[in-house]
C-alpha cells in the first residue's frame, strides 16, 4: 500500500478476506482509518492489496465517490476530508434520524430485539476507557441494534451512510474524559425507553445523546485546526 499512501504516514492495512468485495474492502478501510482523510487512491497499489485486477478496483472507487467518501481533486482520488460546517450538516441529520429510530424501535420493538438491545449495553458495560477500537465497535453494535429494532429498512440505509461520514472525523467523541460513562447512561436510558414502549422518552435520550456527541466533535476539530 506504499503507493497509495502518497506524502502520507504508512498505516497497515488488515489482511485481505478473499470473500469480501473490493468495494466493501476499501469502505472498511476508509471506516476504520486505515485509508486517512485526504489520502490518495492508486489503482495499481489498491488492486496489488485486493488481489484483484484493476477494474474492480476502478469500480469499487466509483462507486465510493458516489457515496461521497472519495473525490477528485489535482492528485487524482483521495478519500475525502471534511470541514466542520459539512460535519455539523451530517450531525444534525442523523440527531433527526437516530431521534426517529428510538421512536420507532420503542413502538415496533420485539422480544428478540430486546435481547440484542440488552446484549448490546452488556458489551458496552464490559468494555474499559483504555479500549478506544472496542469502545467504536461496541458503541457501533449498539446503534446498529437500535436501528434494526425500528424495522425501517429506509431508515436504517440512511444511518448506515451517515455513520460512514463520520467515522474519524477527527478522532472517536468517546475517548473524551467523561464521556463513555456519560454515554452509556445514556444508552441505558435509550434501553429502558424502548423496553417500556415510551417513544417519547426513547427520542428525547437519543437526540440528547447525539446533540451532546455534536457538541464534543466540533470541539476536537477546534483542537485539530
């Protein structure tokens, strides 16, 4: 991956799964920092590392620009930077979108989706302040089960590409002091809502869960710039 990391420091991409697309394999990679912000695509380089042939790799690209996550600039392909104004945007979107799916999950929930829903928080319960990737993926998987428990495919297809904006940007709202436990109070109460079919009370902590994740990310792009 050398050449794909143009004026950029080297990061290890993960071993290849020979099941896995190109596509869904460099979209993970953009998800998990391992393609940074601003970092430049070349085919030749992302074709060697997929074991593929050039063409697949040039229409797992278009296909990533298509869902904004790659552009085109002087240099060719890079994965796309945000501002703090675009991610504000983003934010105040899915603040709306993940209100809309507490709401939901609290009205169409089922007892299967209560077990994933308390499956979820024990994870989150498990996890310690010193593990940032398994503070993002436990936090990820939770959301992931809130979403599901709406059974709103529309809506789910919206969050899943909001969540792939965000990722990164500048680094995980989590890792603040303070915040995971924060968090999960919230996504306790989020549980608790829901459980109780209280949609009210399940949009109110989502959107003030999400509003107070906002705030922190505009704050560390204010650190970062």
């Amino acid at each position: 991956m050398a050449n794909a990391r143009s004026g950029r420091s080297a990061a290890r991409l993960p071993d290849p799964v020979n099941k896995i697309t190109p596509y869904q394999r460099l979209k993970e990679a953009i998800r998990a920092g391992d393609l940074i912000p601003g970092q430049q695509l070349v085919e030749s380089a992302l074709a060697d590392w997929c074991e593929v042939s050039r063409t697949p790799i040039r229409e797992a690209l278009s296909k990533l620009q298509h869902d904004g996550l790659v552009e085109r600039n002087d240099r060719g392909l890079v994965v796309r930077e945000r501002t703090p104004e675009e991610v504000l945007d983003i934010y105040e979107t899915r603040i709306a979108l993940e209100g809309t799916a507490a709401r939901m999950a609290a009205e169409r929930r089922n007892s299967h989706d209560l077990i994933l829903l308390r499956r979820a928080m024990s994870r989150l319960d498990a996890v310690t302040t010193d593990d940032v990737d398994g503070m993002v993926r436990g936090n990820r998987q939770f959301h992931t089960a809130i979403w599901r428990a709406s059974h709103n495919m529309s809506l789910i297809d919206l969050l899943e590409r909001l969540d792939l904006h965000l990722v990164r940007y500048p680094a995980t709202t989590l890792g603040t002091p303070g915040r995971w436990e924060r968090s999960n109070e919230q996504h306790r109460a989020i549980v608790e809502a829901i459980e109780a079919r209280d949609s009210d009370g399940a949009e109110k902590n989502a959107i003030t869960h999400f509003t107070e994740a906002r705030d922190i990310r505009l704050a560390l792009f204010d650190e970062a710039f």
